[in-house]
C-alpha cells in the first residue's frame, strides 16, 4: 500500500492503494465516487471513461500510480449543477435506457466537443463507436452530441 | 370510449391520513401528485412518506408516486406513475417518482419480464389515480357546498367554474383522505388524454446523468465486505482448492467454498480481483464436457430423430407433401449468447441471525426473497429486498443466482457483503440463449398455393423451441410443428424476447424463401395466408389478423415497400408478447458487401403510453436484434466458454447501427408491452434484404461469420 495524492474534480484527495490499483476502483471503493462504472475491465466499453487533463481516458486500466499530478475529472465533477452542455443536451434528447453507460458516454462526448467542438457525423461515429451501449440507445447518443454541439 | 370499472376491492387496500396531513392511498401499483401552477415544487419538503401506501399527496401540493416494479432500462419508473398521474389530473411537474421496495403485501406482480407490467397494470393503475381524483372533488364540492357533478379538475386543482373557485390537491388532501372510496370510478375518455401518447422523460435522468449511485453495484454500507467467486465451468465440480497465497495477500478476509464455487472475500475490489485470480483451483469432471462441434453434430441427430415431441398437428401433411408440386427446405442455425447486461451480476445481502437484508438488481425480487428464506430457514417477512436501477438485465436477472450467492458468502463469512461478478465472470458464467437448429419443409401445389408445411426445432436446453401457435399456423391446412432438445450442462434462461428472437429469424426468412419459390412477393404472400387465417382457419388461430395487417399496411406505407430504387429491401413481420410489429430493411452493397442502411419499424402495441420510451424501446430492439443476428456467438471446448470478454464477443457499436425510422399503428386498444416485441423480426428483415441485395441467403446466425460477410470484421 502506498499513499496517493489525487487532484480529483478541483479537489485534493490522499488515498492509500496499492500501486497498480486502476483508477476506477480507486474513485469507486477509496473515494466513494460511483459515477464511474465499470463494464468490462479492459478498455473494451467505455463506461469507465473520465478525463485525465481533459482527455477521454479508460479509467479501468490506468493505474492509480501513474496518474502523478494529472487533473483527473468524472462525471460528479463534469459540471456544478449538472448543466454541462453534454449533460443538458443528453436530458433533452432523453438519451438513456437503463442509464448505466451514460456517463462514460457523456465522458466521452465531452471530451469529443472540447476538442472540435463542431465535429462532423463521420468524428462523431469515430469517437463514440468506443463507447458500447447494450441498450442500443446510439442514435440519440448521435443526436445528443449535436445537439451539445449547438449549446454554449 | 369511457369506461365504468367496477374496481376490486383488494385492490385498494385502505386509506389513511399521511404523516403530516396529505392523502395516502393504497393500491396495486399507483401513485400520482398534483399542485399548484408555476414552478414545479420538487423541492418542498414531503412529509415523511408511509410506505404500506403508494400514492401520497402532501400539503404543498408534491404528489410521490412508489414504482413498485423493477426498472431495468424497459422505462417502467416512468410510465408506470404517467398512467396514474393521467387519471389523477396531476400536474406532472410535481410528481415525485420513487422506487418501491419488495412488498408483495402491497403489490403484484414486482417483476420486469415478458413485457408484461403495462398489460398487468394499465387498469390497475388508471383506477388507482381516477379514485384519488374523485376523492379530491368530493372533498371540494364539500367544503363549497356544491355538486361534485358541477366541478372539474385540471393540473392539480379542483375548479368550480360558476363561482370561479378553485382549490389545489395539496389544500385538499386531507378532507379528501376521510372521503369515502368510490367503488365504481369513472375513467377518462381515451381522447381526454392529456398526459398519456406525449413525450416524457427518464424520471430518473437528473441522476443518470450526474453519476449519482443508483445501480446494485454503487451500493454500498459501512463495513461491507466485496466478495468474489471462482465457478466451476459446465460440466465440472470443485476437486481441491489452495488459497494460501489469496489468504495472504493484502485486504483479504477469508476464502471460503460455496458449492462447488470459491468465494474470495476482502475489503475492496481490486484486492478481491487479484486474489481471486492467485487461486489454485482443481477442476473435476462432473458430466458431459461439451462443444459446440458436439452440439452442431447432435443438432443434425435430433433434427433426423424418429422420437420427438409434437406441438401441433393440422390436417394430413404427408399426403400434402406427396402431392406437391415444389417442396422447400432449410435449416437455420443460431448460437448461444450471453446477456451482456453491462452492469455485471452483483448483490448485496446481510444474513444476520433472525433476517437477512437483500439490495440489488433483480427482475424478480420476490423469487430472491423466497430462495434466500428457504435456504436459511427464515420466514418471508424476515428478508427484505431493496430494489436498485439495473444496468440492463435482456432476462439475465430473472434468475436469482447471484443473489443467492450474495446471501451464501454473507452467511459464511457473517458480515455484509456485496457479491460481484467481472466481466468474465459474467460472460461465462453461465445462462445463456439456447443454441437451436430449425428444419423448416413447405409444399405448393401446382397453383403456388402453401398447402403443407413442416417445421422441426432442435435445441439445446431449450424445452419447445417452437411456437406452434404463431403465424402461419391457423392459414395452413396441413402442418407439422415438432420439438426435440438436448439436455446440456452449459445452462440456459430466457433471454430478451425468449424463444422467437430466433425462432421468428428462421420463420421469417423461411417464408421469404417460400413467397420467392411460389413467384409471389413476400408481402403479398403474407397478406394472402392472413386473409386465410381469417376467413377459412385452419386450427386455432391466436393472433388477431386484421391487427397483423395492419402493421404490414403501415410499415409498407412508410417504406414505399417495392417503388424504392437504389435500395433492396427484406420484409419480416412477427406476434409475439401480445404486440404485433412489422419491419422493412433496406440493404445496399458497398466494395462488395451488403451494408444495412435502413430500418422501418411498425408496431401495434396498443395505445402509446409515452413516446419517448416507445421509440427507444422500439430502436433498442432494432439494434439489440440486428447486433446479434449479425455478430453474437458463444462457442465451447468441453465445456469451457471460447468468449470471455468483449474484445473476442463483439456487441454491436455506433458505427454499425442503421437509420431507424419507427412508426406506431394508432388506436384505442389497451397497451401490451413494448420491452421485447420489435426484436424477432429485426433479424430476418434484415437478411431477406441481404438475399434481395446479394442473391445470398442467410440461414445462421451470427451473419458476419456466414460467406456474404467474409473479410468483414
């Protein structure tokens, strides 16, 4: 076990984990941050997506001891008042089914628009075809990221 | 269309005056609000809420309505309290929706599966809200010293037009809890209304989308302890186990045997995992180990079997078959699959020496309650089940084994424990789809006419792979529908839309494959059988004809079925779980493979309750069907599952979803479910549009692996 210091969502964390921890488990059973979900372990799904200095980051495979001072970022810290434009849109559009996938969706999506923030339907396909949704909720997942796109 | 209901008294259980002042009724499934206009009052504070009820009102106006059924993504939470909140002229702002935990001294039917809730409870659930509704007037008619006949409600309020007052729910709630309940309640016109057929949202979105804990596995109490467990593969049992090194490792509480599993028990996940993984575990043989290169040889045995069971027999089918002038067959084949819920199996339980304490994802919470009594020797009433948000289930949690492997490590080691399963865990783990093979035969005469037709389901642990009643039966005068399974240890269950969402691929594309032989087009081959099933019926006919053309009609209507260029189009059109949904795929070829751009779907579920989660049910089908039809399979060597998690079992992506357009017949006919139905067809419009766009047919799944797609990922 070691002691980690996280900046997690604006805020200093100190945690003791053992060194290859991923970073899911941590936020998960160290932190009590459950926003983040784990679906398959290996990078496969995308529903443990958070943003590691802004960039869409597979959470279940990064060690906690890699993370250094990162700015880590999950979808408790994605907005204040869960007004983020991907979060408003993503209510608009009545994305979810069983919910589960969203945030590491929205994660994603988020991550997608900072980065070009009008992307055509092809980036849109590109990025979030690393996301799996079991419920087949992608076209509204499609919609919702261009209806983000319009919001300030 | 205005309906007197003479409700049943069990149904309404009593009525008593809320903590704090308010109306709380009790009903099988209910509950509405009501208010004031402006804002929308979610944020006052209810008075504490009695839990023996499932509709209170409180003073400000705040209607909370309990859930009571298991929301796994079908959209129950929301639809459930709409139907309500209709009949109680709720003002939906301010309507608070909560979960509902196992109480089946209260409630009916706490289960999500076979698309059965909204059928089950539509009536339930609109007397539920029109008694409520009457009591308020009553209330107000009484304190103005007016006839109720002379007043109205609207959005939360009691209004009395010819002295211009009006009295908000919240004011009321009170007196109209002392009112008498009406025995016979009077229930809106279809047309009245106002909530029900619009666009409402997930209840449960501002949580969803903020990441607040509402799944099994966000779960967590205190001191709770994370159990995982090694399981045996199909066909073996537990020889020996060394747990030294997982003992050892840091967090580790306990290792313990459960059956022929080995629960690893610590203080957090990541540790858990590890030393689940540093087990050394000795596997024994304990049945058949088998493949699927066994099960491909016994499919071919029982579908040449003398010895099967018959489902139904009309007519004379040899005769037929000797007399017909063009005989067609084929075989279709579909894999097992796992459920893949993304949420893997996982439950809490606390066994403490007189009760125990259940929360988690189930679909059926009440038959987690009564394993876990019988298996402690507790009654009933000592175990309570605290449902959570499921992460999708597709039937996976109708089975109650995770749950009862929660209430086992808690017992053994004595203190709370969450049970979780990994992804591999989940994947070969154990209950999956049926893998079956169909042998299908059909006979013209001379004039094209179907006059003998043969179908033969061959399974493994599936019981009757057919459905004898469906279509065509009933507009065949001679047929033959016969089952035969093969008992395996690779364990099975019902999976979303069980039985059809194969069996209609094979029929559908099947009778595509006849319609081609008899010269005719499919849908117009179709039309001809139901006309008659209608009007000469052969046997029972269990699907309403004129229901089933009308989802034909629509979905060719809205795909211009056969004037389209450019395109090929495949039609398939199914009955299953009392909904009828036709569908029309359009498929072009692109470098050589056939690529799906389009699907029509039309449905006849009755009437809508909320469009939103109508169209995402509908889509949801369309792209669960087509994912795996086109990419889901489970294979085995002896035993042991060849897919473990989803870098080598593809689910479908964004990428490979074609444009959906979804339609909805238009009626006044009670609502059937919408969680399963417009599954089956999915599969075979697709490939009957493949065939149309190729020449090829299409007769296993998954597609992908099958030679139009070779070279395809």
């Amino acid at each position: 076990m070691a002691l980690f210091k996280l900046q997690i969502n604006g805020k200093s964390y100190q945690t003791e984990a053992e060194a290859d921890t991923p970073l899911l488990w941590v936020l998960r059973d160290n932190l009590g941050l459950f926003g983040t979900k784990y679906g398959c372990g290996i990078a496969q799904c995308g529903a443990c997506t958070v943003h590691l200095n802004g960039e869409a980051t597979r959470s279940c495979m990064l060690p906690v001891s890699a993370i250094g001072t990162s700015k880590v970022t999950t979808i408790e810290g994605l907005s204040k008042n869960g007004d983020h434009p991907v979060q408003k849109a993503w209510d608009e559009v009545d994305v979810a089914q069983c919910g589960y996938c969203q945030a590491g969706q929205i994660m994603t999506a988020a991550a997608l628009l900072k980065r070009k923030p009008q992307p055509t339907d092809a980036e849109i396909e590109a990025t979030m075809s690393g996301n799996i949704c079991r419920c087949g909720t992608y076209h509204r997942i499609k919609e919702a990221v261009k209806v983000a796109a319009t919001k300030k | 269309m205005s309906s007197q209901l003479n409700h049943n008294r069990r149904n309404f259980l009593k009525i008593a005056a809320a903590t704090g002042g308010g109306l709380l009724l009790g009903f099988n499934w209910t509950d509405s609000e009501a208010a004031v206009s402006g804002a929308p009052l979610k944020g006052v504070a209810a008075p504490a809420i009695d839990f023996n009820s499932y509709l209170s009102i409180n003073p400000q106006g705040v209607i909370t309505i309990l859930s009571p059924n298991p929301e796994v993504g079908q959209g129950i939470k929301t639809a459930f309290p709409i139907i309500v909140a209709e009949e109680l002229d709720a003002d939906w702002k301010n309507v608070v929706v909560e979960q509902a935990p196992l109480d089946t001294q209260k409630f009916e039917r706490q289960v999500a599966g076979g698309s059965g809730s909204i059928p089950h409870s539509w009536k339930r659930l609109r007397v539920a809200g029109a008694t409520a509704r009457h009591m308020l007037l009553e209330a107000a008619a009484k304190r103005w010293n007016v006839s109720a006949s002379d007043c109205t409600t609207s959005k939360g309020f009691v209004l009395h037009a010819a002295s211009k007052r009006k009295l908000s729910y919240g004011e009321l709630a009170t007196e109209a809890s002392k009112m008498p309940v009406p025995t016979d309640v009077k229930l809106k016109e279809i047309k009245d209304f106002k909530l029900i057929g619009q666009t409402i949202k997930n209840v449960d979105n501002p949580g969803i989308l903020t990441g607040k804990p509402l799944f099994g596995l966000d779960f967590h109490r205190e001191g709770m302890l994370i159990g995982m467990l090694q399981r045996p593969a199909f066909g073996y049992k537990l020889k020996s186990v060394d747990s030294a090194a997982a003992k050892a490792m840091p967090g580790i509480v306990n290792v313990v045997t459960i059956n022929n599993s080995v629960a690893v028990v610590g203080k957090s996940t990541w540790q858990v995992k590890k030393a689940k993984d540093a087990l050394k575990i000795e596997w024994e043989k304990d049945g058949n180990l088998e493949s699927t290169s066994d099960h491909n040889r016994i499919f071919k045995e029982m579908l040449d079997s003398p010895t099967t069971t018959v489902r139904r027999k009309d007519g004379d089918v040899e005769t037929a078959f000797k007399n017909a002038a063009k005989v067609i067959k084929a075989e279709y084949q579909c894999p097992f699959l796992p459920h893949s819920p993304l949420e893997p199996m996982n439950f809490f339980a606390h066994v403490k020496a007189d009760s125990a304490e259940l929360v988690g994802p189930s679909q059926t919470p009440e038959a987690a309650r009564n394993q876990t009594a019988k298996l402690l020797g507790l009654p009933p009433e000592k175990v309570s089940v605290q449902l959570t948000r499921m992460g999708g289930g597709f039937g996976r949690r109708l089975n109650t084994d995770y749950a009862i492997e929660a209430v086992q490590v808690s017992k053994a080691v004595n203190a709370p424990v969450k049970v979780m399963w990994t992804r591999e865990d989940d994947m070969t783990g154990g209950i999956y789809r049926p893998a079956v093979r169909y042998r299908f035969e059909a006979a013209l005469d001379a004039q094209n006419n179907l006059i003998g037709y043969k179908l033969r389901g061959a399974s493994i642990n599936a019981g009757n792979a057919t459905r004898e009643d469906n279509f065509p039966s009933g507009a065949v005068e001679n047929l033959l529908i016969d089952s035969i399974d093969h008992k395996s240890p690779i364990t099975t269950g019902p999976w979303r839309a069980p039985i059809t969402n194969f069996l209609a691929f094979a029929e559908q594309a099947f009778l595509d494959e006849v319609a081609q032989a008899a010269d005719k087009d499919p849908v117009q081959f179709r039309l001809e059988l139901l006309d008659k099933a209608k009007q000469k019926p052969t046997g029972k006919v269990t699907y309403d004809v004129d229901r089933m053309k009308g989802v034909i009609q629509l979905a060719v209507e809205k795909s211009g079925w056969g004037k389209k260029k450019g395109v090929s189009q495949g039609f398939s059109v199914y009955f299953s779980h009392r909904s009828y949904v036709a569908q029309i795929g359009e498929v072009v070829v692109e470098k050589g493979k056939p690529v799906l751009k389009k699907v029509y779907s039309a449905a006849d579920c009755g009437i809508v309750i909320n469009q939103s989660g109508a169209q995402q049910q509908v889509r949801g089908c369309v792209v669960d069907g087509i994912g795996h039809a086109m990419y889901g399979n489970m294979t085995f060597k002896d035993g042991i599952p060849d897919q473990k998690n989803f870098n080598d079992y593809k689910l479908i992506r964004m990428n490979e979803i074609p444009e959906i357009d979804v339609h909805f017949v238009q009626n006044e006919i009670d609502p059937t479910g919408l969680g399963e139905p417009s599954l089956p067809p999915a599969g075979a419009a697709v490939a009957n549009a493949i065939f149309k766009a190729t020449g090829k047919r299409l007769y296993n799944q998954p597609f992908v692996e099958t030679e139009v797609f070779k070279g395809v990922s």
